[in-house]
C-alpha cells in the first residue's frame, strides 16, 4: 500500500521544549520527543530529527539509483544494495 507523504523539504528545529519536524509546505508535521525520556541522551533527539528530515530526499535518491541500476543490469556488483536500497523504499512506502 503507498501513501502520500508530505513533500519535501522537511526541517528539525527545537522548539524550546522537544524537536519538531516542519515541512515549508505545510509547517509542524511531527515531534521527536520519545528520546527526551531516555537516560543519558544528551542529543534531545536531534540527531533523530534530522534524519526523520532528511527522509523525502533520501527516499528520492534511493529511487534514482534504483532506475540507475535498471539501466545496467549486467553489473551484478552491486546487487545486494540495489535490494537494500528496494527493501528501504518497500519500507517507507508502507511495503
């Protein structure tokens, strides 16, 4: 089953109190705020957030190098990242 996603860009900013994440379309679309409450996290979820941010474009990437890869498949090299990186997308699309 595939969803819709906010589009990208998304952002993570600290808004006083726990990061956020905010897409310039549509603003505040999630908290990261679970980490808070774990002993000796010193980040406060930041490196959380930023990658949770960074989920559009990376969705994005791994789906150009996956047509990438269709145009030589003769190359076996690099299959089991072509699966993982088609495992990825399975994964944030809902599969």
């Amino acid at each position: 089953m595939e969803g819709k996603y906010t589009p990208a860009p998304w952002s993570a900013n600290w808004n006083g109190y726990y990061y956020q994440i905010d897409s310039e379309s549509d603003g505040q679309i999630g908290d990261v705020c679970a980490s808070l409450f774990i002993d000796d996290n010193k980040d406060k979820g930041k490196t959380n957030a930023r990658l949770i941010a960074a989920a559009p474009e990376l969705l994005e990437a791994l789906q150009a190098i996956i047509e990438i890869g269709k145009r030589d498949l003769s190359n076996k090299k690099y299959d089991s990242y072509f699966e993982t990186a088609r495992a990825a997308i399975a994964k944030a699309k809902g599969g």
